[in-house]
C-alpha cells in the first residue's frame, strides 16, 4: 500500500518520462511519431506478403492464405513485449544510475515506466495488427477479449523476472550479459516460428517447463482459431508469475540501499 501511495504521489514523474522516451525517439526525425506506425506496419507487411505469398508457408490442417503469417505475428510481438520488458528491465537501474544518486523518489517507479513504454509500443503495433486481421477478414471474434487477462499475466511475469535480473545486474555484470544470450535459445526453443507438432514426440512434454509457451500458444490459438484459452493452463504460470514479482520486490527492498552505493 505505501508503495501505490508513493507511485501516486510521483504520477507526474512517471507519465513526464514516459512521454519523454516516447518523444526522444523521434525528435529529429522528418516524420516524427509517423514512425511509430511506419516500422510495425512495414514488419506486418514484411511477415505477411513473404510468409503468406512467398514462401507459402502453411500451418498443418488449416487452410488459410494467412493463417502463417497471424501465428507468427501473434507469436512475435507479444513475444517482442516480453523481451522488451525484461530487457529494459535488466538494465534499468544502470541506466538511470546518476538520478538513483542525485535525488530521491521512490525506486520502484523506473520499473514502472519499463512496463509502460513497452506496452506503449506494444499497443501501437498489436493496434496495427489487429487492423490488419479485421480488414483481411480473419478477427477472432469474441476471443480476441481473453488476449487482455493473459497480457497481464505475461506483464506481470516479465517485470519480476526483469527487476530480479536488473537488481543482480547491478551487483554482478555477467548476469545481463548470459541473460541475453539465454534469451536467444529462449526464443528458439519456444514453437513462434513453427508450431510445436513439428517436434518429435519426446520433446513436446519439455515445453511443459517453459512458461512463455503457455502465453505464446494462447496468443496463436486466440488468433489463428478463434479458440478461448484453457484457464486452468494459466494457474502454474500466474502463480510463477507472483512469486517473481514479490520475490523481486523483496529483493529490490533488501538490496536498495548497497545498490546506490554499488552504482
């Protein structure tokens, strides 16, 4: 309660930097924020002309001209917040090093405005492609309303996983080094690019111990199918997904002070 107490009283702070970063992008840019509509429009484009035109890459029992290209679009970009999120996470307190030093306000406010830019950009690209699948003729239907409860489970599992990594990073700079290499087999040993029936048989129940699988075949499910996600699937990841965060938060608390003398 007394940390919403204090994010509160910082709102201002908050929502000055996020406005800040957002506008830092495209300061000296011709276009400016037309970009932040250019560069996920030309990836949608990009995914679904080559995907869908080019390769002719289709999913195994589903005829669809774009059914490839909205599983790998689904599978990327809400993979891409992921990544977002803990990256900027792992970093966030190195980065803001000098005004950890100088002034006072509530720490646990940087992680915040981590989360908020992400899923900025994230809703203007996610926008995009959600217009995409309604002109092309391909929206989920009521469906589409279960991609909120799952974000915010995917949210809540990255910033915890990203304030554990960005305390330790502090202490220990090899820890966001491996964290980016780990995040790249992360990627491929997660079905984004292909669908897991792909997979020998004895490798699919491994998929079981990654949490972002939970999250991803939800999205592409939600996409591709029109199918509601099964909730009782979410019950492992949500529950990981608090103990991160409140093991973060505590581990934050405890370090906080050692952590500006570190900085």
């Amino acid at each position: 309660m007394l940390m919403l107490k204090a994010l509160w009283a910082y709102r201002a702070f908050i929502t000055g930097s996020v406005k800040r970063e957002f506008q830092s992008k495209y300061r000296n840019s011709l276009l400016g924020a037309a970009w932040t509509v250019l560069n996920p429009l030309a990836m949608i484009i990009v995914y679904t002309v080559i995907f869908s035109q080019v390769m002719q890459a289709k999913l195994p029992g589903i005829d669809s001209t774009f059914a490839y290209s909205i599983y790998l679009c689904a599978g990327i970009l809400t993979w891409g917040l992921f990544a977002d999120i803990v990256g900027r996470g792992q970093n966030v307190f190195l980065e803001h090093a000098n005004l950890i030093k100088k002034l006072s306000f509530p720490r646990i406010s940087l992680p915040v405005i981590v989360v908020l830019n992400a899923s900025l950009n994230f809703a203007i690209i996610f926008g995009l492609f959600t217009l995409f699948l309604i002109v092309s003729g391909n929206f989920p239907g009521w469906a589409y309303l279960a991609v909120f409860p799952v974000l915010l489970i995917q949210i809540l599992f990255a910033i915890g996983l990203g304030i554990i990594i960005g305390v330790l990073n502090v202490f220990f700079r090899d820890v966001g080094h491996f964290f980016g290499i780990f995040l790249q087999f992360w990627f491929w040993l997660t079905p984004i690019v292909y669908p897991a029936t792909i997979l020998p048989d004895e490798a699919r129940p491994i998929l079981a111990y990654n949490p972002m699988m939970t999250f991803i075949s939800a999205y592409q499910n939600i996409m591709v199918n029109g199918t509601w996600p099964h909730w009782h699937d979410f019950i492992g990841v949500t529950l990981v997904s608090l103990g991160l965060c409140v093991f973060g938060m505590r581990l934050f608390r405890k370090r906080a002070g050692e952590m500006v003398d570190e900085l």
